[in-house]
C-alpha cells in the first residue's frame, strides 16, 4: 500500500469515527430531560391545516417586516386563552394572526349508514333513545392566534437549537466546494439574507441548478452550509436512484456530511449540526434519532470521502507524525486520483415520505 493510500485510510477511519460520535452526541440529546419536555409542548401546538399554515406565515412575515416580531419564521402559535393557560400573556400592542376556525353542529340518526337520515340538533337537543350522534363541520369562522414572540410569561422548555458558526472560513475551502458545484452544473448565487431564501440558512434548487447561501452570517457559516449544500446535490437529486424523499433523512444526511468536511479542516461544526440532525432525526416516524444517523453512516462517509479527495485544501488526518514532510512518490507509488461521486453511492435507504430536502 502506497504512503498516500495509507493517508486516505487513516483520514476514513477518522471519518467514520467522527460519524459513531455524532450517533452518541444525537442519542445523549434526545434522551435528556430537556428535549423531552419540548417535545411535550411543541406537540400541544400541532394539527394546524394547511390553509391556516399558509395563512399564519404571510402574516408573521409582515409582522417582522414592520418589526413588530424578532425572527423571520413563526414558532409555536396559540389563541388568547391558550397562551394564559400556558401561564404566558399576550404582549400590548401586538396583533394577532387571523385564522380559519371551524364551525361545528352535531347531527343525530338511528341509521348512520344512510347519509339522507341524519338530522342537525340545536344547540340544547338531546338525541332519541337509540339515536348515533356526530359532529361535523358546517363552516369556518375568524379567529386569532398569537406567535411565542408575541406573549411573554412563564419560561418555553425549548430544545438546544443550531448556533451559527462564526469566524473565518478554512482557506481555500469555499472555492474548493464552489468548484465541484459548478462540476455538477450548479450555479451559486449568495443572498443578501434568509427572508430571500424561506428562512434558510441555504437553498438547492434542482430545478434552475441554483445553490443560494445567505450572506449575513460569517465565512465559518456561509462555508458550512455550502458543503450541506454540496451535499444534497450529491445525494438528493430528482435524478439520483439512491435518494431518499425523506426530508428528515436527507437533512441528516447533508448535515452529517458538512460536519465531516468540516471536521477535515479543523473546522468544529457541533454547535450547529448536533442540534439540527437531531431535531430532523426526530421527524422520522419509525424510528428513534440514533437509528436514523446510524442507518445514514456509508452514504455520508462515502459522500465526505468523495468531496475531501477531491479538494486540494490543507486537511487534517493524513497519518504523518507532525512535521514529516515527503517527496514526490515513486514510479512505484501511485497517487489515489478523484473517485467520481457515482461509484461509491450504492447504499439505498427505505420507507420515504413527501419532501425534497433542503436546508
């Protein structure tokens, strides 16, 4: 085996090694009590309909327009009332959002199977002996709710969230990643901030083969998320067999691999990735967290080991003790040359669900 080839290896193993840490650093998150008792409240506020969804974002996005609101993307929502029973008030001044509210009747029969049989009862109606009796809805009606942001009050139990790296950017980093984008027809495009990007962080759009970055976080960021960026092109194409349409999977995926690349460069990603894959682990039905980054370890390895070898950056890992410096190899070496992406991206991942993954 060639010193270079023992390099990679040592540099894989590293790889692989920092991948089991990852596994150990999600399961420890979302085991603690912490996490828990988030989770707990964040499923008090699910089951809005799409409508209202849609309904709650354009009017929070004008609400941090005006500046009535901190953050670009709404949180957790909930009417007057449900916020003073979650021992928080709605602060003065603000607005709510307005929503569709259902509109409910209950109707009664004694042959449920025929639809022409059932009758609406009043209000105060009791049904006749023998009588089913449903509610059904007959009709919306305004109603408000009010995001976090808006109440203040008792403590949020909220998960760790995703700090943004800060700092410089490894040298020659940026431009090494840039490069196999535009490899595979990728155009990049830095956008002045998130509201141009869906509150994103970045963007893959397959479509126009366009890969946006905000550029209002610091190189360390803007860096890390193109290599997720980077990542989701290599991995998560409409045209690439092996992908999966989970958007849970492929964001722990792309994740993992920007830590890994990351980690090549003395670059530490952990602030950031290890809340964010665990939150998005989290979102697999199935299965818990740990399995989930477990099952994705040989297409991020593969994946970070493609990009790594083909970038010519100073990385760490290559074996040598410090300061060992070796000339050029041997008619009788051979230097290990790129390794194209599709040659190593045979693992395929089960049970997908809607969703294009997309930071």
């Amino acid at each position: 085996m060639s010193d270079s080839d023992q390099s990679g290896s040592s540099r894989d193993e590293r790889i692989a090694q920092l991948h089991e840490q990852l596994v150990a650093a999600v399961d420890g998150l979302v085991s603690s009590d912490d996490w828990r008792r988030a989770m707990e409240f964040a499923a008090r506020f699910r089951g809005r309909s799409f409508g209202n969804t849609l309904l709650i974002f354009v009017q929070h996005s004008a609400a941090y327009e005006a500046g009535r609101v901190p953050e670009p993307m709404p949180s957790y929502v909930a009417g007057f009332r449900q916020w003073q029973q979650l021992g928080r008030a709605v602060a003065k001044g603000q607005s709510g959002y307005m929503i569709q509210a259902p509109v409910t009747a209950r109707f009664a029969t004694t042959t449920p199977q025929i639809a022409e049989s059932w009758r609406r009862l009043s209000r105060a109606e009791k049904p006749r002996l023998g009588e089913v009796v449903r509610s059904r809805m007959i009709g919306v009606k305004p109603a408000y709710v009010w995001d976090l942001s808006q109440t203040a009050g008792d403590p949020v139990p909220e998960r760790p969230s995703a700090v943004l790296l800060r700092g410089a950017a490894p040298d020659g980093l940026w431009e090494g990643l840039a490069s196999q984008l535009h490899d595979h027809g990728f155009r990049i495009q830095q956008v002045l901030d998130e509201r141009a990007i869906r509150g994103a962080n970045g963007l893959t759009d397959y479509t126009s083969q366009t890969v946006s970055v905000r550029g209002n976080m610091d190189d360390a960021a803007q860096v890390k998320t193109l290599a997720h960026e980077l990542a989701h092109v290599m991995l998560h194409g409409p045209d690439n067999l092996d992908a999966t349409a989970h958007r849970g999977i492929g964001e722990v995926e792309a994740e993992s691999v920007a830590m890994m690349i990351g980690a090549a460069h003395n670059l530490d990603t952990s602030s950031y990735t290890i809340p964010y894959v665990s939150s998005w682990a989290s979102s697999v039905e199935g299965k818990t967290p740990a399995e989930v980054v477990q099952a994705t370890g040989e297409r991020v390895r593969a994946a970070a080991v493609c990009i790594l070898d083909n970038l010519t950056t100073a990385q760490i890992g290559d074996g040598d003790p410090p300061g060992l410096v070796r000339g050029a190899p041997s008619a009788q070496q051979s230097v290990r040359p790129p390794v194209p992406f599709h040659r190593v991206t045979s693992l395929r991942q089960g049970n997908a669900s809607s969703g294009m993954p997309a930071l």
